[in-house]
C-alpha cells in the first residue's frame, strides 16, 4: 500500500544536487559505529585460538561464545542494510542519485579491498588463478552457486564484501519501492524477512561455516538479512519523523537491555536452532541502539569506540595478511605462542589505523573526485551537444 502525501513529506528530506550532500542530511548514530568495531573484533576472536582453548579447559559457555563470532556478519549484512536506508532515503530516486550511490559504495570500499588481496599475495601467499582474481577484484567470487570454494580464495574474509556488493547493486531499487509503502506493509514485510531467515537459518550459511545450500550463490542467501536491516532504517525514519524514542513504549534502555542479553544467550549455544534465531536478537539490538538511550549505547558511544570504529573496516579486512605477518615475526623474533596473539592484535590495530587514514579516506576522495570531474565533463558534452 502506497504511503499517504502526509507520510511522504514527514519523513522526505529535501533534495540535495551539490557533488557529496547525499548522505549530508542525516545526522550521525555514534552507537552504530562503535559496535562496527565490536563485531569486527569479534570475528578476529573467533579466528584465534581462543574457542579452542577454552572448549578444552572445559569453559563451554564461553567456547560456544567465541565459537560463534562468525554470526558477526549478520550483524554487519543488517547493519549496512538499516544504515543505507536511514542515510539515503529519499535521495536515490533519480538515475544521477542511483550512479552516485555506486560511486560512492565502490569509492567507500575498494582501495583498502584491494590493499588487503595485495597483502594476502604477498604475506598470506594466497594467489589465486586470473579468473578468479579477476572475479575477486570485481567483488563477484560470492555470486557463483557452482564454484562456492571460489569465494574464499584470496583472502578469505573478502567472500562478505563480494556479498555486500550485491546487497548495494539491488539497494536503490528495493529502497525506492519500500520508502514509499505504508508504515504497517514495512513492518510485515520486516517480520516476514525474520521468519526466514530463521527458519531457513540463514545465518548458519558462510563460507566453510554450515552447510552450503545447492546451486544458490553464497551471497544471495544472505540477501534476507541485509533487507531487514532497510526495513528497520526506513522504519526508525519515521519514528524518528513522528517524534517517538523507542521502538516499543518501554522504560528507557530496556529494549537494547534485553536485546543484548537475548543476543549473549543465542550465541552462547553450540551452532543450531538457538544461534539462528541471532539474526532477530541482532536486528533487536541494532534497532535499540540507534532509537533509545541506554547504557549500552552511551557506551557504543565514547570518543575510544567511535574512532575504533573507523578502523572497523580495516581490523576485518585485514586480519589474515597481518596475522601472516606476526607469525614472521613472532619466529624472527624466538616469541611464545603466549606472546604471539598479543603481537597479533597489536600489529592489527596500527596497520587498521593506517590503512584508514593512509588508504581508505585518500582513497576515497581521489575516487569521489575522479568521478565528480567525469560528471561534470559528461554535462558538459552533453551540452555542448544540445547547443
């Protein structure tokens, strides 16, 4: 059901036309940051020893725990959906804002992409043959439902940006159609998306991680989840347009409280029907950390986890080349294994820092600028033609 004139101009934002005002109207959820770094480390836990160690020392609870950090890319598969529909509602519905939509995702997330696979040649001696490089380097080594192992081969992690790259190409067009239904048409296609996800356990489906569904691309299973999370951004429009602060009328903090706890207790489980309902304790907590005040969210907040945050990317991106790298020198260097890890993380944390501010910001203004000059040179033909 279409959206009333009403709804639309309520949560609408005026059109921005000049190069880099997309996103420019929206203000910033610093709790949505800092848990990016959360989950990154996360994952980073979860490729350690760490599970390991503890299951044989008899600490279930906690083994199952860090067992599962791998279900942290759901949380991310939502967290980009709810982001890029909260930053871009309205903003997209033009070719020109379609175009400038992809610049910006691939100018966001394909100079440090690029620097982590040159790294993994190098460090990791992961190099794939060209036509899966070639498939790697355009992001699209998750999309083949007959060659799933090709996904992982260069470096492992980047099988969930070649599955955000599909997530951003179907993006403007799921967004166009969802902005403009109805409140409640949102919320059942929302609660509908849940049911899926657990019921088909989605969330158990990665690469190397749970079994892997016949002929269906790696990176179209999860499509589920990141279309909650553009549910859930377009559904906090327009709470935040009606003026109301939490999802449900309930004691401030509450909500993101007990999402939080529901999310502890999901991953606490060995990986079966408990872990998937993850999906739903996640998309809770996202939803709670950006709507309502809270603890939680004070924390997500502070200056360390927010400009932890901006590394997020790289302590993801990076993990494999750098961990390569700090087994090179923990043995150059006669270190424990005790004293490895230590390293490890350490080195993670610098290089993740210089890769945001030596590669991902210079490389994103170079390619924002490089196509903000292509535009302006395409306009200028084109009127050079109509004249």
């Amino acid at each position: 059901m279409p959206q009333s004139a009403v709804d639309r101009t309520s949560v609408s934002p005026p059109r921005l036309t000049e190069a880099g005002d997309l996103t420019a109207h929206r203000p910033a959820l610093p709790a949505l940051t800092g848990v990016r770094f959360v989950a990154a480390f996360y994952v980073v836990l979860f490729h350690s020893r760490l599970p390991q160690v503890l299951e044989a020392r008899h600490a279930h609870w906690a083994a199952n725990f860090l067992g599962n950090g791998a279900l942290a890319v759901v949380l991310f598969f939502l967290l980009s959906g709810m982001i890029l529909s909260y930053t871009y509602q309205g903003q997209i519905e033009s070719s020109r804002g379609v175009r400038r939509f992809y610049e910006s995702r691939f100018a966001r997330v394909w100079p440090l992409y690029v620097v982590s696979l040159l790294l993994s040649s190098l460090l990791d001696h992961t190099t794939p043959s060209p036509a899966i490089a070639v498939a790697t380097l355009c992001m699209v080594q998750a999309w083949n439902p007959l060659n799933t192992s090709m996904a992982g081969a260069w470096n492992f992690v980047c099988w969930t940006l070649s599955t955000e790259a599909l997530f951003y190409l179907i993006f403007p067009f799921v967004q166009r159609w969802l902005e403009r239904r109805s409140t409640r048409l949102q919320v059942g296609t929302l609660v509908a998306l849940l049911l899926l996800c657990v019921g088909l356990r989605t969330s158990l489906h990665g690469f190397s991680s749970g079994p892997q569904w016949l002929h269906v691309p790696l990176a179209l299973i999860h499509v589920p989840e990141f279309l909650i999370g553009v549910c859930m951004g377009n559904l906090f429009n327009r709470q935040r347009a009606a003026g109301r602060a939490g999802p449900l009328p309930l004691p401030a903090g509450l909500w993101t409280t007990l999402a939080a706890l529901a999310t502890v207790v999901c991953l606490c489980f060995s990986e079966g029907w408990i872990t998937a309902l993850c999906a739903a304790s996640f998309a809770a907590l996202l939803y709670g950390l950006a709507a309502e005040s809270s603890p939680l969210q004070r924390l997500f907040s502070t200056r360390l986890l927010l400009v932890s945050g901006q590394i997020s990317y790289g302590v993801y991106l990076l993990q494999w080349p750098v961990k390569a790298a700090a087994n090179l020198l923990s043995n150059h260097l006669h270190l424990s294994t005790s004293a490895t890890f230590p390293l490890y993380i350490v080195l993670l944390l610098a290089v993740s820092a210089a890769g945001f501010f030596g590669v991902e910001e210079p490389g994103r203004k170079l390619l924002r600028s490089g196509f903000s000059r292509w535009e302006r040179a395409r306009g200028q033909a084109l009127e050079l033609r109509r004249t």
